[in-house]
C-alpha cells in the first residue's frame, strides 16, 4: 500500500484519522465528507497515494468510479435529493486541495449554493479546429487503457468494526428491492 | 432542441447555433427527425453521425466531442454511445471505460494544451446542472486564472446527520452487494466467502505494516511518463499533503 505520512486522506484511510465510512474494500475507501458541500457529500478514495487522477493505475480508477455511481445511486434512493454530481478536481488550478486524489459524490437540491456551471469562452473555428488535432493527436500516444476483467467491487463494509450492532437484515433487503422497483429512471 | 446541447443552464446558445441548428434539423429526411423526436436526443444524432461535431476520439462504446459552448478551450463531453439519462442507469463496464477516457484525455490535455489541471464533472438531475437527456461526463482543462468559478461551499454537517447519512449509505451498500449475489450473470465474479475472508486477513496485515518511504517514492516516478510533461510535477506543486 503506497501511503503518505503527511497526507490527511492517508492518515483517513490508516484509521489515524476518524472518519464516517460508508464504504470500503481492500484498493478503495468512501467516507462521508465531514464538510461537505451538502449533506451526504461523499468522496470516493484509493487506498493508495496518488496525488491526480493520472497517476491512478486504470483497475483502480474503474473500481472508484464504480464505487461513485454505487453511492450517487444509494443517495437518489435514500436521500430526498433532487440529483447528484461526481465532481474531480485534478490539479491546483481545478481547485484541488488535498494531495490525494477522490471523486467527491455531491447530493444536490434547487438552491443549495453549489454551482458547477461556468460562463461560455466563444472560440473561433480556427482555434475549435486546432484543439480538436492536438487533442486527437495526443490521446493516440497516450492511450486508453483497457481493462480486461471489470472487477465488481466487493463491498467489504466494515460494520463490525465501526458498529457491532448493525447488520443488514433480509428486512432491509426487500426495503432495498422495494425501493429499486420505485427507482428513478 | 437547441436547449439540450447548452450545459450550462443559465446559459443559452447564441441566435446563429440555433438557428443552424434548426435548419440541420430541417434538412433530415422524415425517418431521421422520426428517430429524433423519438430519441429527443441532440447527441444520439451527433453518435449516428448525423449532426457534425469535433470527435477527439472514439470507440465501440464510447465518443468524446468538443463542447460547442466550452468553458475553457478543450472542454470535452464523454459519452457512451448507448443512450443513458443518468449514470446510475449505467453498467459498471460502461462506467469504467468512460472514465478510462476521461484519464486519458485529461492526460492529453495536459500535454497537448499547456493546461496545469482539470475537472471531471457529471451531473444527475436537472438541480445537479444536467441540461442535455444523454449522460455525459465534462472534462475541462485547467489554468490559474481561466476565470472558471465552481462553488463547491464547506457546510459544517452536525454529528447526527454525519452518523445519519453515513447508517443509510452504507447500508444502501452493503444491501447492494448482497443483492448482486443473487443475479445470475455476475455470479462469474469471484465472491465466494473465502475470497471475502482473505481480504479481511490482508486488511489487517496492512494495518501493522508501516509504510516504506523509500520504495514509494521510486514507484511514484516510474507511474510518471517523462515526455513532453512531468506528471509528477503536477503533483508535486500539490504539496505534501
């Protein structure tokens, strides 16, 4: 496990930090942001140390954002919400301000002073066009990368270690199926 | 509808998009602006081909377009080329290789564009800032000073909603994998309890091991590829923490 003494999300994931977990398994953490944007502002983080979205090996960054839709479907289904956002900030200039890279999971409802909307840069067709092939040009060197096998990730929760108490009952269960059958589309 | 391809709602598109819009739209033969009204979806056509955009890259299952209304140059939509509305709709596979190409191209723009960052934003719902019905996740490249403001405010959550949403969540989750035990197709994934137990054991292993320095750093250089950009000094100006 690559971790980073001097990094909070590390210390979060090592348990030296307390944290609100939601999920976990081996590669990946989520845990509900104690200043969040809205309530049930999750992120969704690798165990692992690695400061940009770039630097995350592609098995992982698939499980992440898995893990992400998971919980943006769990809040559609239990919060009394309106939407979600998966919001990534890769980078200084993107507002990144931890070294550690997460997909923030943001409930959202009308006016709840969250804004990820931005003002149109009108562009020539010159400058459309040269964008267009440097980016084109570029993605052939670098590559997607492809992954073979989807791992489905393995919902290893520790509820026994966070709440000995809690268990998830076959009650829940057909609550949850309930539930889906009432899904939004 | 003109509306779908703004995605910023208090945003609309200028007079001239509209209007060549419209007339794109004019110009289909009856089958076609059947399917469309059908589909009521601007992107499905600009997938089929049938409206021009700026492809930056494409495959069996994914396209990525340059957004016409860009919030900074090389704003690029991803999108898959089945028609979801939300992302909960989407297969995990699906979701995967969506956000392989987001890495890819947000690796792309910081080498080919002299960008420093990016964001990643997808948004569920109208109140979430969705406007278009396909499923899209925005990559936008960065720079200090790009003049692009996103409010994300830091509310303090009190203790019981923290515990509150926390019990729901998880348990949603945990209620989730359970669930996909019981369907037939994923079955091939391995989820047998000793799976299950030896992640537990390799857990607590992890626990007791403290981190070497020395190896992590070495690892972290070599995942950096030294070509035109350092991504490594992209991470680096992060800070230590």
């Amino acid at each position: 496990m690559k971790t980073r003494e001097s990094c909070l999300i590390c210390q979060i994931v090592g348990n030296k930090v307390p944290s609100y977990k939601v999920y976990e398994d081996d590669l990946i953490l989520a845990v509900v942001d104690v200043n969040g944007a809205n309530p049930g502002h999750c992120f969704v983080i690798p165990k692992n140390h690695y400061p940009i979205i770039e630097q995350v090996p592609d098995q992982e960054l698939a499980n992440l954002f898995s893990v992400a839709n998971k919980i943006s479907s769990a809040i559609f289904e239990n919060l009394k919400v309106q939407g979600t956002n998966i919001f990534v900030a890769n980078g200084i200039p993107a507002g990144q301000t931890v070294a550690h890279f997460m997909v923030n999971v943001i409930p959202r409802k009308e006016n709840d002073g969250v804004n990820l909307q931005w003002k149109t840069k009108q562009l020539t067709e010159e400058e459309m066009s040269t964008v267009e092939l440097k980016l084109k040009e570029q993605i052939q060197n670098v590559g997607v990368g492809k992954i073979e096998n989807v791992e489905k990730p393995k919902t290893i929760l520790e509820n026994a270690e966070i709440q000995p108490t809690q268990s998830i009952s076959d009650d829940d269960e057909e609550d949850y199926i309930s539930k889906q059958m009432k899904r939004i589309p | 509808m003109p509306e779908q391809q703004a995605p910023a709602p208090q945003q609309q598109m200028s007079p001239e998009q509209i209007k060549a819009l419209q007339e794109k739209i004019k110009q289909m033969s009856p089958e076609e602006l059947k399917e469309f009204q059908k589909k009521q979806c601007i992107f499905c056509q600009i997938i089929a081909g049938k409206v021009q955009s700026r492809k930056v890259y494409e495959d069996d299952d994914v396209i990525a377009i340059l957004d016409v209304n860009p919030a900074n140059p090389g704003h690029i939509l991803i999108m898959p080329r089945e028609h979801y509305s939300i992302m909960p709709q989407i297969p995990d596979d699906e979701i995967s290789h969506i956000f392989a190409v987001a890495k890819a191209l947000s690796n792309s723009s910081l080498r080919a564009l002299e960008v420093q960052g990016s964001n990643i934003i997808v948004a569920n719902g109208v109140a979430a800032g969705q406007r278009a019905q396909h499923f899209m996740a925005h990559l936008i490249p960065r720079k200090e000073n790009d003049g692009v403001k996103f409010q994300v405010p830091q509310k303090t959550i009190s203790e019981e909603e923290l515990q509150a949403t926390r019990k729901i969540l998880s348990e949603s989750l945990g209620a989730k994998a359970e669930e996909t035990k019981v369907v037939p197709t994923l079955l091939k994934m391995p989820r047998e309890k000793k799976v299950v137990e030896a992640k537990f054991k390799e857990k607590k292993q992890h626990k007791k091991k403290k981190p070497i320095k020395n190896k992590e750093t070495k690892k972290e250089k070599k995942s950096g590829s030294g070509e035109s950009i350092n991504l490594d000094d992209i991470a680096k100006v992060l800070g230590p923490g």
